[in-house]
C-alpha cells in the first residue's frame, strides 16, 4: 500500500465512534472512583458542638449588601471576595473588600463580613467590620480557609509618603472566637496564598 502525501495510515484515522468509547470509559472510570473511599474515611465538620447547622445555600453576594460607607458622589467598588464558614454553622459567609471609586490614587479599604439575610431575598447582612475605611489601610488581597480570613494590608509609614505608594505592609488574620471576630498579626513569612 502506497500513501501519497497528507494521507493517513487507516488504523491511525479517529472516528466518531471511537471519542464515543473513549469517552463512556473515562466516565465510568471517574463515576466507580467516587464511591471507592478509604475504610477508615469518616465525614467530619467544623462546627463547634451544639452550634446550630445553616441550611446549605448560596453564599451572600457582596455586590447586593449595604455597607456602612460614604463615598458621596463616588460609587463603592467590591474589589474583592471570599467566602467560607466563619463561625462553625455550617452556613457560608462572605467576606467583602470593598473601596469609593476612584481613577488616581489608593483609597481606602473597608472589609466585611456578610450573613445570608434571615428572611428570603432580602439583601446579605453585614454582620461585622474588620476594618473600617477610616483606619487609612488598603487591602490587597484577602482569602477564606478553615474560617481564618487573611488580609495583606498596605498603608503609609508616614503623612510624607505619597497615597499613590503605600510603603507598609502587614499579614493580619481574623478568626471567629469566643463570639467575635479576634484579629492577629501572621508571621512575615506567611501571605493570603498560603491560607
């Protein structure tokens, strides 16, 4: 047999049927992986004992909460999110980074938390602030792992640093304690990508 150029072997040439197979089998092999646990698997949560389970649902959307600031003319910008259970209910919260619009310059941030509402489509409650824009602190970047929120916080070492250039730089984290949120300081070495 004698190909000339641009032609296939014919045992090389895919078909329809053939993706078909190759797809049933890649499916059926993902399907039995998920029932195959380890013997000593056991489900686990992170609720506190007698602490009240949250009907599962969406987390609130930070884009439909109020928040206790005024931008007067501006608009308010969420810049950023995160969401997971912070106080052990098995409910999601969200946490919003959220800023006045501007074009120039580093305004500051504000961050917090969101509760869904106790009544049906109500707008998400905020049920704490963890820092409040007049603190004078941007935040840039926050993350949500095993309810301990991490934050990089910027701002200036002095009234002389230009707004535009903020030259300080500190890791904090919140976690739910003791019916609070409690703040503290994560060492140098750590950032919201590691949590």
């Amino acid at each position: 047999m004698q190909l000339s150029a641009g032609q296939d072997l014919p045992h090389t040439r895919t078909r329809a049927l053939h993706w078909l197979a190759t797809a049933a089998a890649l499916a059926a092999v993902v399907a039995a992986a998920s029932f195959v646990q380890p013997p000593d698997a056991t489900a686990t949560t992170d609720a506190a004992p007698g602490a009240r389970t949250a009907a599962a649902g969406p987390a609130p959307d930070p884009r439909a909460a109020t928040y206790p600031v005024d931008c007067g003319p501006n608009r308010l910008d969420v810049v950023d999110s995160a969401t997971g259970d912070l106080d052990g209910d098995g409910g999601p919260e969200t946490v919003a980074v959220v800023r006045c619009h501007t074009e120039t310059g580093t305004p500051p941030s504000g961050v917090y938390v969101l509760t869904r509402p106790a009544e049906g489509r109500r707008a998400p409650r905020v049920a704490a602030t963890l820092l409040a824009p007049a603190r004078q602190r941007s935040v840039d970047g926050v993350a949500v792992r095993d309810g301990v929120i991490a934050a990089t916080l910027l701002g200036y070492s002095s009234t002389g640093v230009p707004r535009c250039c903020p030259d300080v730089r500190e890791q904090i984290k919140w976690q739910w304690k003791g019916g609070k949120f409690v703040q503290s300081e994560l060492p140098a070495s750590s950032g919201t990508e590691g949590v």
